[in-house]
C-alpha cells in the first residue's frame, strides 16, 4: 500500500490504510476533526483518488453511452458523479467526469482504477478514444464545512461562485507558487476539492492551515462520510447491489439514451420500486457495530449493515433495509443493540451544540 503524496512530505506518525492508501489516521482528537468538519473548516488529504484523462473525437460520444448519467450535454467546466454498470444492470464502479473542453477527466478512488481501466479498454472498439491513467501528475486536498470558502479565500485562493460539480482554474494570490491547480466544488456537502502537482501539496496544504483550516484525518473523515450518508464503492456499493437500490439518484439520468446496462435500469423504473434501499441507522448510544451485522425487526431479518462509525454518543450505521421497513423513525435492532432508521445527512450527529463548540475552541 503506497503512501500519497502528502503523507510522504509531511510523514505523519499515526497512519491508517485508508481507501488503499496510506494517510494520516488523525492530528489530535478524531472527534474534535469530525466537530469541524461539521461547524468550521477541515482540511484533509485526498491522495486516494485517482485521476484518468479521455481524448478522442469519439470521447463524449463514446463516454455517454459507457455510464448511467448524461455526459453528451456536459457543459465545459462541469461534472456528474455516475455509475459503471455490467450488461446485468450491476455496480462495476462509481466515478465522477468532467469537461474540460477538449478532455473529459475521470475521478474515481486508486483502488478502482484497474477495473474501471480493463472496461473502458473491452468496449473501445472502432472509436477515436484515448484513456490514459494520469494518477501519478495530480494529487488533491478537500476542505469541508461551512467556512471552507473563507479559509481558501483567506489562503490567497479566490474564485467566482461555482455550482455543484463545477471546476474552474482559481486565481491565487498566495504564497504557494503552484504552478496550476484546478478548485472543484462537492454536490454532497460544503466542500472544496484543490487538484494540484504532487510537488506543490504540502506548501499548499500549510498555505490552508495558515489561513484557519484544521487538519483533518482519515478517522473522522469516515465519521463524516457515514453520518452524512455518502456511500463508499467497495464498502456500501458492491457490484451486487443495483443502481436504484442505492438510493443515489444524482448518479442516473433517465434522458440521456442508451448506455451498457440500462435495460435493468429502465426496467426497474418502469415496474417499481426495487425490495430493498440504501439507508442510515443510529442507535441509541455508543455501540460497536461491525459491516455485516444484521438488521432486524421482531426476530425476522431485513438487511445488514455496510458501515458504521461511532461519533460521540452516538454510533451511526449505513446499510440495506426492506423499502417497506425503511420509513425514519422505524425501531430496528442491529444486532443485539437498539436502533432507529434515520433520515440522511445527519452531520454533526452524536455532538451536542455545546459539544461542537468546546472542540472548536479546544
């Protein structure tokens, strides 16, 4: 497992294996980075994601009808988070692509990539396409919460509003003296994502640090991701599970023509609902609930749960449940422990308040 390019300069002690990476674990107080991820700025390493460049006349032709979102009417600048399905309608990965006028770039995590790659690859038959793995040139850091434009503006890294999925060259006025960098605003929180050179990562990571942000690692992180709801390939997403039993409705557009796996796709739509749904759980108190743990209701089983993470008093779970036993507020049990189906995002659940701002000044 290698190292990313921000772990490597700035070495930190406590490290984890996160997303087949190696990064920073934490800085101090997991849960005190989770409480600013939530009510400050927290500034975190995105070494882990993966970078592949499309060319080609044939590319938004060909891209379009790879995935399940609407790549033919991208507007330069723009992104979409989409799924890569089998003929069967299954889950091979998850991505997000984006315009770049004369490319499309491909975002995904490190440990998708080979998979991703050898598809593409089998389905580029006749077509003007190029796919090249440009993991290696790029490195990004994210910055979430509600004073994350703040933090980069006070950096010296300023640029006009961007919409969900929108990327832009920023300009800086700072003291990084990177030599490019591409800002990308999140469609799930109040986040930021810098792609830079490697070589530029930590002089940038402590321009942010210098203007307020807060380190942040892969332990609260994780706690962020599940209390928001945000589901992670390879943990949440197999390639068992079908698109609409996710729940990630951003990931599909139901105009956009013909793509590999649709016909499940429309099939499911047109017939209803599928069995069961992507859900949040949380329970009563701190518990330790393991991947796998069974969901149930009187006895009878009704789906498991994919993760879950402890914040503060609380442990939030995410999981598959029966669509019928999946109403907010429904008392399940996980396990041997108590819990309810929960409304998604929670972030900031299991921190009082009080408690998010005693972290913050600590």
């Amino acid at each position: 497992m290698n190292p990313t390019a921000l772990q490597e300069k700035l070495h930190s002690k406590t490290v984890a294996e996160y997303r087949s990476s190696v990064v920073a674990a934490r800085y101090g107080d997991p849960v005190a980075e989770y409480a600013t991820l939530a009510s400050g700025c927290g500034v975190y390493d995105l070494g882990f994601r993966a970078r592949l460049s499309v060319t080609g006349a044939d590319r938004v032709r060909w891209m379009n009808g790879m995935v399940t979102n609407n790549v033919r009417d991208l507007a330069a600048g723009h992104g979409v988070y989409a799924f890569l399905l089998n003929p069967q309608g299954r889950i091979l990965g998850d991505m997000y692509i984006f315009n770049h006028g004369d490319s499309l770039t491909v975002q995904t995590d490190r440990n998708q990539v080979e998979k991703i790659l050898a598809t593409f690859d089998h389905y580029i038959i006749m077509d003007d396409v190029q796919v090249e793995n440009v993991s290696d040139q790029w490195t990004a850091l994210g910055l979430t919460g509600p004073d994350a434009r703040t933090r980069l503006r006070t950096a010296g890294i300023d640029f006009a509003e961007l919409e969900p999925l929108q990327s832009a060259t920023p300009q800086c006025a700072c003291d990084c003296d990177c030599l490019e960098c591409t800002v990308v605003r999140s469609d799930t929180a109040e986040s930021y994502e810098l792609w830079l050179a490697p070589n530029d990562v930590e002089k940038t990571w402590k321009a942010l640090l210098a203007a307020g942000a807060s380190p942040v690692g892969s332990e609260a992180l994780e706690m962020f991701r599940i209390a928001y709801g945000t589901p992670l390939y390879g943990t949440d997403i197999r390639e068992r599970d079908l698109p609409q039993e996710t729940e990630q409705a951003r990931a599909l557009n139901f105009n956009k023509g013909c793509y590999i796996g649709q016909e499940i796709v429309e099939r499911i739509r047109s017939r209803g609902n599928v069995h069961r749904k992507f859900a949040g759980l949380a329970t009563d108190g701190a518990a330790r609930i393991a991947a796998g743990t069974k969901i149930t209701i009187d006895g009878k089983d009704i789906g498991e749960v994919t993760s879950a993470a402890t914040v503060g008093t609380q442990t939030i779970a995410l999981g598959y449940i029966r669509r019928e036993m999946s109403a907010p507020g429904r008392d399940v049990m996980l396990g041997e422990v108590k819990a309810k189906v929960v409304q998604l995002p929670l972030a900031g659940a299991g921190i009082s308040a009080a408690e998010h701002a005693s972290l913050q000044k600590a």
